[in-house]
C-alpha cells in the first residue's frame, strides 16, 4: 500500500527536478575543502594520471564546465604518447611533463588531482602536499595500511586538504536513502544488506586491466568496495571496528583451459565468450592502443591471465562502533549490474533494488520500499538525475570548483579520515580472506574508530 509522504523535505525530494534537489540541500558549510578564492583568483589546477578517468571527468569535463574557476597548469604522466592524446583531448593549452617533480617546480599547482595506478596515489598525494598543494584525490586514497599512514602522517604534518572524489554520495537515491536515515523513518538502525553484482562485461573489465593483480588496485575489496564500504560508512554515520571476510577466484584467471597475452591476435578469439576488440572503439584506441609502446600497458589483456591474483566473489562481516552490522558480497560476473540493499531498523525496514546498465529498464526513476513494523508500505520514487555516476559526478564537481562553501546538510564532502576508514575496511577485508581472522580496524593505522562519524 503506497501512503503519502509526510515529510516537506522528502515531497520536495520526490516531486522536485534533480538539479534542483541539489540546490536545495542547504546546512552547515564543510571545512574540508578550500574556501572559495579572493577577487576572482582562479584555482591552478594539475592532473598527474592521464588514463580515462584523469582526462574525462577530472579533464575534459573540468575544462568545459568550470574554466571560470580553475586555470590548467600542468598535465602529467610517465606515457609520452598518451599525454600528448590528453592534452589535445582535454582542450587545454598547458604545458605536459614525464617527470612529476618537474611539473611541481614549474607549473607550481595549488590543487593537484591525483588520478595513477591506484598503488601509487600515495607518492603524489604525500609529495604533493610536501609542495603546498591541495589534493584531489581518486578513489581509492591507496591500497595498504602502510601507505595509508604515509598520507594520514603527511597530512598532520602539512595541514594540506585532501578531498576524497566519492561521487556515488552524491547522486539522488542513496541521497534520498541517507535522508530517511537521517530522519529515523525506519527507528534505530541497527543492520545493513549490501550485495553488488557487476555484469559479465564490467566485471570483466577489471580482470583485463591492471586492477586484475594485487600490487596495482589492492584486490577489488579496495579499489571497487571502496565505493561501497565508504556509502555505508556514511549511510551508518558510524566508523568500522572489525571485518571478517571470504574471497576466491573462481571464474577469471587460471580457471580456464586456454588464455592469451592479449584480445588483439588472440588465436582462441572465436571461442571465448570475452573476446574484445579494443580496436573498435576509437577514443580507447586513441588513449591506449597506440601509445603502449611507450610502457606495455595492454588494456585489452587476457580475463583468463594466470597472473591475475586477486578475487572475483567476495563477502564480508563489518561491526560499527555504534554496533550496527554489515553483511556485504561482490559478484563480478553477474548476468545483470546493480545492487541490493536493505537497512534493518527498530521500527521497520527500508530497501532498494537499484538496477544499472540495464538496457530493458524503462523506468526514469529509482524505488525505495520502506515497511514500517505493525505498519503500512511505502514506495518512493526518486527520479534518476543525468550525469555520470546517477548525476553524482556533476554535483561532486561542482562542489569542489565552484563553491567548496556551500552548505553540506547530508556530509557528502569527503576528507582524508574518510579515504582512510574505506580502504581500511577492504584491506582488512583481503587480511582476513588471507589469514581467516577477524580484523581490527585500530589494528592497520593511528586512527582509532569513532561512535560518530566525524
């Protein structure tokens, strides 16, 4: 049975256009990102990372939407051929460099977007601080425990801002989720089910590129649950103590009876199901087929490479310090792409099936069921938003370049402390798979687990 919303904050969430919920959200500004210049100062702004991410939404997209707020000064990778695509993708006139201590003496940034090899966030986070600079930091803010206290110890030394781009905070429905919580709709929480499928093709994607080896992205319980642990960590308002987690690999890697380096000459291409040809797509090619001469780097490598050492189905345990727990699981070769997930409460129970990538989804809108104990069952409909990453990549740039003042009243901006409590829980998480022991989360770093998230 569907009732009416009660709430003025949540008709207007429904009924209201995205864009326009967003400008809606107004509270407390955040300190975690730099205030707004004086008399028209423009951000200088570096890229160091010139793969799709660096050069799309923190690129390209940054050059057209906010070039009254930010001037490029300097783009930066270790591949010649793929800086030079960059620049002239990008659109900017800005000088490139090889060499990152090179870029840092010249271009002299004052925000530095960090967009590499996910192992090596933290040498340019840590040397780009060291050098004055506010960082922008992709997800995840890096792949083990040591490096982690390398960024936490160089950022108490420096006192630079970290911003941490979680995006998915940022879009409408797990918005909408954070503001039922927020409201107690469903009482006290006290449990969370989370499960994620990735679909054959993107789950693939992992495998094929250099997040498939550990020494690279960290397992996917880092560079892909970094998204997931950091909504929950935000959704439970809570910081983790203890994880206890499962993991195998299953479907890619070893277990197969044939492989190759690459999709490109692979002589096994008219029986494997996986197969691609990257050379059909021309942005791809132009980024990375053409200039892997320079480093080797093939994205299109074999899903079936016996040097794939990371997981492919995953589940974890997590315990908040405000005693919430989790159940979480990642598939990585779904026949479909979304999530599940429901919060369990002392007066009800709200869930969501949100779908993604799904071309027979007709549906403009995400359902959130919220079931009251004794009670009725609600139905919300939240309207899904344009943009990348369900309008979240709009709304998390506009924070960051054209008013890192505005009110925050859902905590979305991210700092350092909550890269760190992401991560943490994924690198505890492969810990445990390795050693099948619990993990204490006050075990990896200094930070010890908060009752509320600061």
């Amino acid at each position: 049975m569907r009732k009416e919303l009660q709430s003025v904050s949540r008709r207007d969430f429904i009924k209201t256009s995205s864009s326009a919920v967003a400008a809606s959200m107004v509270a407390q500004p955040s300190s975690l990102l730099r205030p707004r210049r004086q008399n028209g100062a423009k951000m200088r702004y570096a890229v160091v990372g010139t793969g799709i991410r660096g050069i799309t939404m923190w690129g390209r997209d940054v050059a057209r939407e906010y070039s009254d707020y930010v001037d490029f000064v300097g783009l930066c990778d270790i591949n010649p051929g793929r800086l030079a695509f960059a620049k002239d993708y990008v659109g900017v006139d800005c000088p490139t460099f090889t060499d990152f201590s090179e870029m840092i003496r010249q271009a002299r940034p004052d925000t530095l977007c960090v967009t590499t090899v996910d192992s090596t966030h933290d040498e340019f986070i840590v040397k780009g601080m060291e050098a004055g600079c506010d960082i922008v930091a992709e997800k995840p803010l890096t792949t083990d425990e040591s490096k982690c206290q390398a960024i936490l110890d160089a950022q108490a030394r420096t006192r630079k801002n970290i911003t941490v781009t979680f995006n998915y905070r940022y879009s409408p429905q797990r918005t909408g989720m954070k503001e039922l919580l927020m409201e107690e709709r469903i009482g006290r929480l006290t449990s969370v089910d989370f499960h994620w499928y990735l679909d054959i093709y993107h789950g693939a994607s992992y495998f094929r590129r250099w997040h498939g080896k550990e020494r690279y992205g960290g397992t996917l319980f880092v560079h892909k649950a970094t998204h997931h642990f950091d909504l929950l960590n935000w959704w439970i308002d809570s910081e983790p103590e203890e994880v206890f987690a499962y993991g195998a690999l299953e479907y890619y890697g070893h277990n197969n009876a044939y492989r190759h380096t690459n999709c490109r000459g692979c002589p096994h291409k008219d029986q494997c199901q996986h197969y691609w040809d990257i050379t059909q797509d021309e942005f791809l090619t132009n980024l990375y087929a053409d200039h892997e001469h320079h480093d080797g780097y093939l994205r299109d490598g074999c899903v079936w490479a016996n040097n794939i050492d990371i997981f492919d189905k995953m589940a974890a345990q997590i315990r908040y310090a405000n005693g919430v727990q989790v159940s979480y699981s990642c598939t990585t070769y779904s026949p479909y792409e979304g999530y599940r997930i429901a919060f369990n409460g002392t007066k009800g129970r709200m869930e969501a099936w949100i779908k993604e990538r799904q071309p027979w989804q007709a549906e403009d809108y995400d359902e959130i069921r919220v079931t009251d104990n004794f009670g009725d069952t609600e139905l919300i409909q939240i309207p899904h938003a344009g943009g990348g990453h369900g309008g979240g990549d709009t709304r998390l740039r506009d924070r960051i370049f054209k008013d890192p003042t505005a009110p925050d009243p859902y905590h979305q901006a991210a700092g350092v402390r909550d890269g760190a409590m992401s991560i943490l829980i994924g690198i505890g998480a492969r810990t445990s798979v390795k050693t099948g022991e619990p993990v204490k989360i006050a075990s990896l770093t200094t930070l010890k687990p908060r009752l509320v998230r600061p």
